[in-house]
C-alpha cells in the first residue's frame, strides 16, 4: 500500500492552501491546481500524462480528494 507524506510550512502561519499535500507557489502551480477543481467538478474520464517526478500521483490523490469533498458536501 502506498502512504502519503504531508508536508507542513516551515513558518508560524502558513499560507492558506486548497491541498495540504502539494507545496508550492508558482504561477504554473497555481494554474494546476485551478484545473484541478474544474476536472474535480465534471465526471469523466482523465489520463494524467508526464516525466517521472513531476507529481503526477500528487494531482491525481488532489482530484479524487476534491471529488470526495464534493459529493460529501450537503446539499442547500
């Protein structure tokens, strides 16, 4: 079983975060985990393409947990 190690910010108060396990603050992050919670929202298929180490895993645990939020969100 693979386990997952989060990442906590070195300073007193940390930055508010979307995903507690990806760490980061550039532009190009920034613009990843936007389209992370669009393709959260939509229900389909999605291939997650790239090099070895650049977090593939990471973005993948981020869309299954946002869609995991969303359908235990209650309903106004």
């Amino acid at each position: 079983m693979l386990k997952y190690a989060t990442v906590t910010h070195p300073e007193a108060d940390p930055p508010d975060r979307r995903f507690e396990s990806i760490v980061g603050n550039s532009a190009a992050l920034e613009s990843v985990l936007d389209q992370v919670e669009q393709v959260a929202s939509n229900r389909f298929d999605l291939l997650i393409e790239g090099e070895t180490g650049t977090g593939k895993e990471l973005i993948a645990h981020a869309i299954h947990s946002q869609v995991n939020a969303m359908e235990r969100a209650p309903l106004n």
